[in-house]
C-alpha cells in the first residue's frame, strides 16, 4: 500500500471527534484518506455530520506525528494491519457500520474460515458455567469455529484456552494497543493463542487499558462473528453490551438459561425472554440455528465419548437396530420427540450417530 495512504489513514483514526463511521464517509467523499487531508476546510466543515467543530481535525499539526510514530511501532512488532476497504479485511466485519477502519494484527490468523463463534460473560464464572462451557466446547470442536473473545477474566479466558486444548483457533479482542496485556497474568497464555490465532485492537499502542475502550473492543467481538454466544451475565454486564450489538448487526445470539435466582444466570434469562438470544442448551443447537452443513467438515468419532443419561439411553436402543426413526426413537425411550431431536445432534457431533434420509438414524 502506499505509504502516504497509509499514514493518511492512521492520521485519520487518530483525529478527534472523528469516528470510523465519519472517517468512511470522509473517505467515501473525497476518495481516499490521503485525499482528505488535502481538501480545504470549508470542504471538509461543509459534510453533513462535520461541521467546524469536527472539522478541526484537519489543522491538527501533530495528527502525522502520531501516525508515523504508530507506523513505526506496527513496523518494528512486524504487526499486520488490516483496511475495510481490502479484501484482506475480514468479511463480516465490513458490514458493520462503526467497524474500524484499520485495526492490527499479532499472530498466525486464518480469516478464511466460515464458522465463527464470540463466546463472552461474566468476569466472576460460576462452576455451572464453566462446566457447561467445557462441555460445550468438546462438543462443538469437531466443527473447527474459530472462538473469539476478549480475554479478560472468566468466561473470556476459559473460552481461549479450551479452544486451544481442542485444537481450535482462536483470537483474543484488546481493548489497548497490542505492546501490553491486560490482565497482565493473563501474559503467561500469549505464546500459545498466537500459535492458535491472535490478538487484534484498533487501539494504538499509546492507547493504555481503560474501561472506557471496552465499547470498542465489543462492538469488534461482536461483528466479527456469526454468532455470539453469552455463557453467564448479571443482569448489567459487558457481555450484554456486545449481544445487543451483535443483535444491531442482525447476528445471531444464544444464550445459556439458569435459574432465576442465580446473579449470573439473569442476564442470560432476561435475553431469552425479551427474544433477543436463542436459548442455548446443548453444542447442537448451534449449527442447526446457524444451519451449518455438517458434511462439509470432517466429524471425526470421539473414542471414550462421555454420554450422559439421555444419551446412554438412546445408544442402548440403537445397539439392537439396524436404523430406525426418530419417533420411534422416541417412543422406546419414553422422551419428547423434540428433546431427542436435539439428543441426536449433540451424538451426531460426538460421531457416534449418523443422521440418514427420511428421519432414520443408526449408530456410526
């Protein structure tokens, strides 16, 4: 890319009271970052949504300054960068409307791959839902999502590190610029998720840890994604920030149910209730809501699968049948047809059943 462009955009993302939706609509206007600093003011105050306020930003004498101080910094890290208007930019993301225009890039990411999952939640994970996330991800594993989060205490890191214990990737959202790591404990694990994906931020590496950046970094966990998943939430949190963005963003949004007396578990309820999530009970629903084709990844058999008691049950009856029917699966297991319904996808992803046509199923 040209160097000049370049350091345009930078400049541009830096400029005060200039946002990525105003700095696309500069750039879409004058037709290029580089272009935009050459305008005169009046043309650039003259924009709907600028004015002379805003518009200031174009006598800023340090902007350039700043931008070739970051350029040197991307540089010297041998950091990538990614533009919104590249191909090399990640597809989802470019149709958000406040996505950034540039963010950066530390590690060995594959952008190619078709399912993605932002799994987010409480800071303070309870062991119920620790054990539904571990269970969740051995579950989902054989379809390789790529897991995002924001690795940031509880749901976000166990997140990032089961998906490295199945061999998933996995990209970690900063809400800083990617010279430090926050939490600072949390440093001990960056080896690893580069060698199984990321970091990304369109944050500077000027930019220190506030929690006032946590909007930004969400709304990337967010439009990254086809889906976001919220494993626990009270009912104010972050993780319900980044599900109400994902729904903005016409994604889809599960959500793990709980008791309505638990604190963590409300969050999650009251997303289910006002039909802003799905509610997300097993690693099945989450392809058949997405409508993820299992027959275009591999879905190896889990040697020593773990079944619990529905399962178990389901597997005997299979044991003494050549193939046989749902309803007749569920007829001889005393169950509701649908709840077998959703039984025989979580088998299916463990390989231990195989789906055939007209509602038949066998062991594999």
């Amino acid at each position: 890319m040209d160097q000049q462009e370049l350091l345009s955009l930078l400049a541009l993302k830096k400029a005060p009271l200039i946002g990525d939706i105003m700095a696309k609509k500069l750039i879409r206007t004058f037709g290029s970052a580089t272009a935009v600093f050459e305008q005169p003011y009046r043309e650039i105050a003259a924009i709907e949504g600028i004015g002379e306020k805003k518009a200031q930003f174009i006598r800023a004498k340090d902007l350039f300054k700043k931008a070739e101080d970051e350029l040197k910094f991307v540089e010297e890290n041998n950091l990538k960068y990614r533009i919104y208007y590249n191909d090399d930019y990640p597809e989802r993301l470019k149709y958000c409307v406040d996505g950034p225009i540039l963010f950066f890039e530390n590690g060995s990411i594959n952008w190619s791959n078709p399912y993605t999952l932002s799994i987010v939640g409480t800071r303070q994970i309870t062991s119920q839902g620790s054990a539904f996330l571990e269970k969740f991800m051995a579950e989902i594993a054989p379809l390789k999502p790529t897991i995002i989060s924001g690795y940031a205490y509880g749901v976000d890191i166990l997140a990032h590190k089961l998906a490295i214990e199945h061999g998933l990737q996995t990209i970690a959202v900063m809400a800083h610029g990617l010279n430090q790591t926050y939490p600072r404990n949390h440093a001990a694990h960056n080896i690893d998720v580069k060698k199984n994906g990321g970091f990304i931020t369109d944050f500077w590496s000027s930019d220190t840890f506030d929690r006032n950046n946590f909007l930004g970094r969400n709304r990337i966990i967010a439009g990254l994604s086809e889906a976001t998943i919220v494993i626990e939430s009270a009912d104010k949190g972050g993780s319900l920030v980044t599900a109400d963005l994902a729904v903005g963003y016409n994604r889809e949004v599960f959500a793990v149910p709980g008791r309505v007396n638990d604190k963590y578990s409300s969050g999650c309820n009251s997303l289910i209730k006002q039909a802003k999530a799905h509610m997300l009970t097993t690693a099945a629903d989450i392809p058949y809501i997405l409508g993820w084709q299992k027959n275009e990844v591999s879905i190896q058999k889990q040697l020593f699968v773990e079944l619990d008691k529905d399962e178990r049950a389901i597997y005997t009856f299979l044991q003494g049948q050549d193939k046989e029917l749902l309803d007749i699966i569920a007829l001889n297991t005393k169950m509701p047809v649908h709840k077998v319904a959703s039984i025989l996808m979580s088998m299916e992803l463990k390989g231990v059943v195989k789906p055939l046509p007209g509602k038949l199923f066998m062991l594999s």
